[in-house]
C-alpha cells in the first residue's frame, strides 16, 4: 500500500492502473466475495483509479461482478478484459458474443483484449478487431500483447488502423523479449502510419534513461527484442509467467531447469 501511496504522490495526474484476474486477489485461489470487496476497496484508497478485471476462462459473469465492486468502491474506470486464446473454441463469434454482454454493462468503461501469450498475430487481429468493435460500438477498444513472438508491433499497427483506441506498450528499457513492444518504436511506428498520438516525448525519454540507469545500477538486463520462433504458438506460455519462472528458478540455484519449464 505504501507503494501505491508514493507512486500516487508522485505522479498525481496518471491515471494509476491494477489488474486482477476476476475473483482473485495476491493468490492463485478464487477469494470470497466480501474479500474481493475489502481489496478493491484497499486498492482504491491508496490511490488506483483504474481497475482490469481479466478472468483467465472468460467467465464474463465474474468479470461483470468485480467490475461493479470496483465502481462502487470508486473506481474511475473500469476495463473488462478478454484473454486471447488459439483454439477451436476461441472463434470470432465467441469472442463478439462475450464482448456484447461486456458492452451491456453500465460499470464498464473499457473493452481490453488481452494477450498474455502474445500469440495474437496482424492476420488473426484483421478478423477479431472488426468483430470486437461492431459487438460493443459504444465501448474502446484496447489491445494488450507481449512481443514474445515478435509480432506485437504489427499487430498493434494493425489494430490501430481497424480502430483500436489504445495499445499497451513499455517504455525501452523494459520492453521487447516477453513484455510489450517499447514505447519508442509504436510511437515512431503509429507517427508513420500518420495517426496523431498526444504524448510528452521527452517525459518518455527521461523515463528509458532512467531505467535504463537502474538497470546499470542493479546488474539487471534491459529488454531485448528477441528472434521469431514458431514455438511459441504451440506452447502458449505468457509472458508475465515467463519472467514470474525465471526468477525464483534462479533464486534456488536451479536456473537449468528452466529449460525443463
């Protein structure tokens, strides 16, 4: 909490954002309700505005439930994520049939299409975009992939000019490998295909020095763009997951067993 309170303090007119994964909080099991309401309540206070709620089976009933809690907790804007998935199941029509029971909603400010795996490609987008936005017209529309297969930049371009209102970026330094694209290269990228984007470019600047900086500092990588590999469609491991592994594998002495993994 005190985190949240410094960052608050510190950049007071961001609009600060905290994801859960429908009725779940800090763990891997499902919470109870009244423990959900105490967290988002907790959240808020200490200073988010801005709650996605992403239930990993598309549980859309879940979904609609935490969206409520957070609005009556206070929250300023709500955004209900779809998770992407490659399936048989996973067709466009499922998709457009969740998204206009999100639409529905009056506690939902945002329509997220989220991609953990990052194996959301521009073809796949060309199709999903269109039938997401005609499912719920009166909502935004923002895209969320990681660039663990290589694609995310291409398809964030591609989702842009479909009319997505917003993509999910990081800024260099912690971008690229399995976070999103950086920052730089979708500005740069979205500038050439001629879309406007209102943005500071020298806060951004200041923000990858920085990092770039604490990385030095801490003896940690910076992101690096990583080769196309098709695997990584057949595996389906996200990105998040990816970096979560890593780190207590290293921290027992059995970085080797990554490749297990």
């Amino acid at each position: 909490w005190e985190r949240i309170r410094v960052v608050r303090e510190l950049m007071p007119e961001t609009r600060l954002g905290f994801i859960t994964p429908g009725m779940r909080f800090m763990a891997w099991e499902r919470a109870p309700l009244d423990v959900m309401r105490l967290a988002l309540r907790c959240v808020v206070r200490n200073g988010i505005d801005r709650v996605w709620v992403a239930e990993s089976m598309n549980d859309v009933e879940t979904d609609l439930e935490i969206a409520r809690i957070a609005k009556d907790e206070g929250a300023a804007e709500v955004l209900v994520g779809l998770v992407y998935s490659v399936s048989p199941v996973h067709t466009d029509e499922y998709y457009a049939g969740r998204a206009a029971t999100v639409a529905a909603s009056p506690d939902v400010d945002v329509l997220n299409l989220k991609d953990p795996g990052g194996l959301l490609t521009p073809e796949r987008a060309a199709a999903l975009v269109p039938a997401l936005l005609a499912a719920a017209p009166a909502l935004p529309l923002e895209v969320h992939t990681h660039n663990t297969a290589t694609t995310a930049v291409q398809t964030y371009l591609e989702a842009a000019r479909l009319g997505a209102s917003f993509v999910c970026t990081a800024v260099r330094p912690l971008a690229n490998g399995t976070s999103q694209p950086s920052a730089e290269a979708m500005l740069a990228n979205l500038h050439g295909e001629g879309f406007e984007i209102d943005l500071d470019q020298d806060a951004l600047d200041e923000q990858s020095r920085y990092f770039t900086e604490l990385a030095a500092r801490l003896g940690r990588p910076v992101g690096v763009p990583l080769e196309y590999d098709a695997a990584v469609y057949r595996h389906q491991l996200p990105g998040g997951m990816t970096s979560t592994l890593r780190r207590p594998l290293a921290e027992a002495g059995m970085a080797d067993r990554w490749d297990d993994v």
